[in-house]
C-alpha cells in the first residue's frame, strides 16, 4: 500500500511538471505582427520611450516617441512627451555647462 502511494505521487508531480512546461511553451508563442493591433504597438513604444525619458536616454525616448506618433498620429500625449524630453535634455546641457564653469 505504501509503494501505491508514493508511486501516486510521482505520477502526479510528473503530470504537473509537464503542465507546467506546456503552459510556458503556449504563452510564448509568437504573434504575427499583423495580427497585433497599431494601437498596441504604439501603447508600447510610448510605454518604451517613458522608460528611457525616465533613464535620461533622450536619443531613444525621441526616436520611441516618433514611432508611436507613426504608429498611432491621434495619440494625445505624445506631442506632450517630445515637448518634455526636449525640456530635460536642454536642463541636462545646462546643468553640464554650468559644473564645468565651476
């Protein structure tokens, strides 16, 4: 009786740990991009573009922001987040010139 029981439980951790891997195979599977909407892939280089404004990457935070005005050109704040990463690398210079005076 004792042997029935722990085989059981191989049994059943085995069916688990094979579940489990085929879940993560089906989640990543990969998308066409056809079939992800505009508007998802501009929400996500807005997203992409906040982060590396954040970071202080204005180079990329410009260039995403370009892509989701491309991508999406009604979207209402990305005009607003150019206008910002302007804004912040221009304090940026003049931070920099102004340690470099000192």
């Amino acid at each position: 009786m004792k042997n029935m029981v722990v085989i059981m439980v191989i049994v059943v951790c085995a069916g688990w740990v094979v579940w489990r891997r085929y879940r993560r195979h089906a989640s990543t599977a990969v998308v066409p991009s056809e079939a992800i909407p505009r508007e998802n892939v501009a929400l996500k280089a807005f997203a992409h573009g906040n982060t590396c404004l954040a970071e202080g990457k204005f180079a990329e935070a410009t260039a995403a922001f370009h892509q989701a005005r491309e991508l999406e050109p009604k979207h209402p704040h990305v005009a607003g987040r150019l206008a910002e990463v302007e804004r912040r690398q221009q304090a940026a210079g003049a931070m920099s010139s102004a340690q470099s005076t000192v």
